[in-house]
C-alpha cells in the first residue's frame, strides 16, 4: 500500500517500538494516562531489544497483540500508527490511531484506519471497535464517515487533592464491608448496572469477580504482597446488593484505583453515602493520584465525586462498527 511520500506497512517490533513511543508521546501529549505513560515506558524498554523482541512476543503472544498493527512510513520513519488485535472470536479493537502533528491534514489518519479495516476483515472479524474522545471531532467525524456508530461514553475523573465532604444524602438501605463469598451477587449487579454498548470494550466475565479466595484475610494478603490495601464496600436494600465499591489503595502512593457499581433501581439515592464510605482512606493522609472510569449515565455518582474533589479528565466515547454490513466502497483508495 504505497503512496507518494510514504507508505502503509505492518509493525516491524524489531526496529518501530521507540519510534511507535515516540509517536503516541508526541500525538497524545498531556492526554496521555499514568496507564498510557506506563505503556510508552514498556514499549521504549521493549524497543532497546532490536530484533530480540521478536523472541519475548514468541515466548508471550499476548504481548504481541497489544503492538500488532499498520503504520506509516515515510523515509524510514514512522509518522503514522494503528494498532489492532482481537478481544473476542469475532470482535476486534482498534487503539493507538495517531498521526505526528507534522504529517496531519494529509490523510494519512484515514488511510490507515481503512487498511486496519480491510485486515480485520481478512482476518475474518466482524466487528471493529474502538474509543475516542469526546472533544475529538475530527476523529468521530472520521470514524462516523466510516460507519462506525456510538454506542456508549466512560468518563474517566481524576483526584488530585481530596475535598471535605459536604454531607452525603441519608441511605435508607445498609452499607457494610464486602464479603469475598458474595462475589457471585456482585457480579449479577454488573449484569443489571453496566450498560450493554460498554461491554463491547470490555466484557463482563464470572472470572474478574471471583476472588482469590473466600476467605478475607487471605484476599487482603494477596493485595498486601501486591502493595495494595483493598476497601470494598456494598450496599443492600430490601436484603439485595443494590450497589457496590472498591478502593485498590496503593500502599506507597501512586494510582489508587475505584470501582463502582449501582443498580438503575437506586440510581440518585446512594451515591453520596457510598464514595463517603469507600474514599475515606484517601485523606488519612493522601499520597499520590485517585483515578475511576464511570459510563456517562451515573450523573448522580459523577456529583457525588465531585463533592469529594475529583474531577473530569476527559470523557471516551464508544464506537463500532459491522463490517459485514458496511459499505465495502468505503474502503476502495481515496483518489
């Protein structure tokens, strides 16, 4: 797939790792995650082995998926990137589309996202998926000029420096620690709370819930020898797990991690009473970062956060696309 001034090729591990680092660092910037730091980090380091890298993605095929992809090559260097690899049978997902601010505007970004397209169909994918953010309108212009379609938001909010709560909005049910032996009611929750455009990204599994072990003490030191306390709170009204919290609190600073799960049936009732009850051991004292990912429909718990002084990072919209449905003309070469 060449064209004038440069051309699409697959990833070559063995000498475009710094060069995809370098790329992402400079496209995404300020954008950029702890997670999304810590990733270019790996893919610098995994960047000194040369061709070498190829022996640890044969050793490990799953890190190879996280790097597989196209990119853009004009005169030996990698101006353009997306990446590609499979999350179900038939469902693969599209991340890390950048272009260096040097080579936008050329259509570049499109070219590449057809040629993504064109090789998740070879490889017999039906779906293609990926997120973008909101305020990103020239990249949801693009995709949508595609087919791809919007299927959900996740807004990602962020602590820097904890807030005194106001007062949480009394809970007329019950807030108690989680038992690890209730991780089969949690899980029945996620069914009920998570909306079903987000599991498209990431899909719910009996596996994630299930915990280590039953017994209490032994979970807490499964995440003591992992450098984490872990704060895990549920609420029941009428006898039934209505919402759920967890806290992964890092021991050393660093990025403390929550999750949260309410039942539409409770929605703008238990919020407040629930952030209180699980982000406590962050002002006793606070060190490091906060972080969450909330679906854009939990306005009551993004309020609730708020109160306690997080704030919005960005908001990651959803998208997919059928490719056994879509206009194969799209993908024939811009003229």
């Amino acid at each position: 797939m060449e064209e004038k001034g440069g051309f699409i090729r697959f990833l070559d591990p063995g000498r475009d790792l710094r060069q995809m680092a370098d790329l992402l660092e400079e496209a995404f910037g300020d954008d950029l995650t702890e997670e999304g730091k810590h990733s270019i980090r790996e893919l610098r380091s995994l960047g000194r082995l040369g061709p070498l890298a190829w022996m640890l993605f044969l050793v490990d095929p799953e890190m190879y998926e996280g790097v597989r992809g196209l990119v853009w090559d004009e005169g030996g260097q990698v101006v353009g990137n997306v990446s590609i690899y499979p999350v179900a049978p038939d469902r693969w997902q599209i991340s890390n589309m950048a272009v260096a601010p040097s080579h936008r505007r050329k259509g570049i970004g499109r070219k590449l996202m057809k040629a993504a397209l064109i090789r998740i169909c070879e490889e017999g994918g039906r779906w293609a998926i990926l997120q973008v953010r909101e305020d990103n309108a020239a990249a949801i212009s693009l995709y949508k000029s595609l087919g791809f379609e919007e299927i959900g938001a996740i807004r990602e909010m962020e602590l820097m420096k904890p807030a005194v709560p106001g007062g949480a909005r009394p809970w007329s049910g019950e807030i108690k620690p989680f038992n690890p032996s209730w991780w089969s009611e949690e899980y029945e929750l996620a069914e009920a709370s998570v909306p079903s455009g987000l599991r498209w990204l990431h899909q719910l599994k009996e596996a994630d819930f299930r915990p280590w072990s039953t017994r209490p003490l032994l979970n807490r030191l499964a995440y003591l020898i992992q450098g984490y306390k872990l704060h895990h709170m549920a609420a029941f009204k009428d006898n039934k797990m209505v919402a759920s919290a967890a806290l992964w609190q890092k021991l050393f600073g660093g990025t403390h991690r929550l999750q949260f799960l309410v039942h539409p049936s409770v929605r703008g009732e238990v919020e407040g009473a629930l952030v209180e009850a699980v982000a406590s051991p962050l002002r006793k004292p606070f060190r490091g970062r906060a972080f969450t990912r909330i679906p854009v429909g939990y306005k009551a718990l993004a309020e609730a956060l708020e109160q306690v002084g997080f704030r919005t990072k960005r908001v990651l919209v959803q998208m997919r696309l059928d490719i056994e449905k879509m206009n194969k003309e799209v993908l024939a070469d811009d003229e």
